[in-house]
C-alpha cells in the first residue's frame, strides 16, 4: 500500500501563514526535555520578535525550562491560539523545531534585544532587568504548519524569513 504525503507542497500561503503567527504570537508553548529525568516537559513562554523576524523570549535561570536548554538547546515550541468559537483543530498553529540561542547580557544584541523586547511587550519592563533574566532567540532549524484540516506543510528555515512574504 502506497501512502500519500500529508504535506502539501511549500507555497507563498504557507510562508505568509507561518510569519504572520510568528509576528503576531504573544506566547507560546516551549517544549524541551528535562535533563534530570530525560523527559519531555511543556511549559508557556512570552514571545516576540528581533529585528530578523526569529521568536525570542525573556526568562528566568529560575525556570525549569531554562535549565533544560542550558543543557540541550533543542526544542519546540507550539505557536497559534485557537478562536473563541469553533473547533480549536480548525485554527493554524505552527510547531517550530528550534535551537536556543541564549543572549550574552554584555552584548550590544542584548541591548538591541531589550528595546525592541519592551517596545514590543511594555509589561516586561517589570522584570527585564532582574539579574536572573534573559533573553533566549529560537533559531528555526523547521517547522509543521497546520493550516486548519487537510491543510499542512513542511516548512524550511528560509521559508520563515520575513522577506520570503509576498502578498
């Protein structure tokens, strides 16, 4: 028995799809695995944007998950929110397979970061500083856009790039 891919072949709706819920994603799950028990284990994180269009987030060395990409920078994280009605596997999500890149607190990119952080999620300025913070860049190695049903696609790094949108 011959089976048929799932995926649909890469296009401009799936790029433009993928980009758009990474702009616009305020959180995200993070999924990373527990160096103590070698465990798969979940947990929310804020999210936003640097300058290169790639997902970042602010997080304490206090966090689980930030121990656990302390010790293995692959992850995933789980982008796109269901709709207030509706079926909640009808709305798109994006998993993106990722290494965590963790921001020297010295750097001029930390700086940058930190602007563009605040100007973009303005409640963090509560915790931005605290020394036990920092900023982690998740640098997509691919992803799986789920567009809704009988809507999927593989997608490459380079398909997640800002500059691959067209209208």
């Amino acid at each position: 028995m011959t089976q048929t891919s799932p995926f649909r072949p890469t296009d401009n709706t799936a790029r433009n799809l993928a980009c758009e819920l990474i702009d616009t994603a305020t959180y995200g799950a993070l999924a990373t695995v527990r160096p103590d028990l070698g465990l798969p284990s979940v947990s929310r994180v804020a999210l936003a944007t640097d300058i290169r269009g790639e997902p970042v987030t602010l997080i304490s060395t206090l966090a689980d998950h930030t121990r656990a990409l302390q010790t293995n920078p692959a992850c995933a994280l789980l982008i796109g929110e269901p709709e207030e009605t509706g079926d909640p596997l009808i709305h798109p999500r994006l998993t993106l397979h990722a290494n965590a890149v963790f921001i020297p607190r010295d750097s001029a990119e930390h700086s940058d970061l930190r602007t563009r952080y605040l100007s973009l999620r303005p409640k963090a300025k509560l915790y931005v500083d605290f020394a036990d913070f920092g900023f982690v860049r998740f640098e997509p190695l691919d992803a799986v856009l789920n567009g809704g049903f009988g809507k999927a696609w593989r997608l490459a790094p380079a398909d997640l790039k800002p500059d691959q949108r067209t209208t």
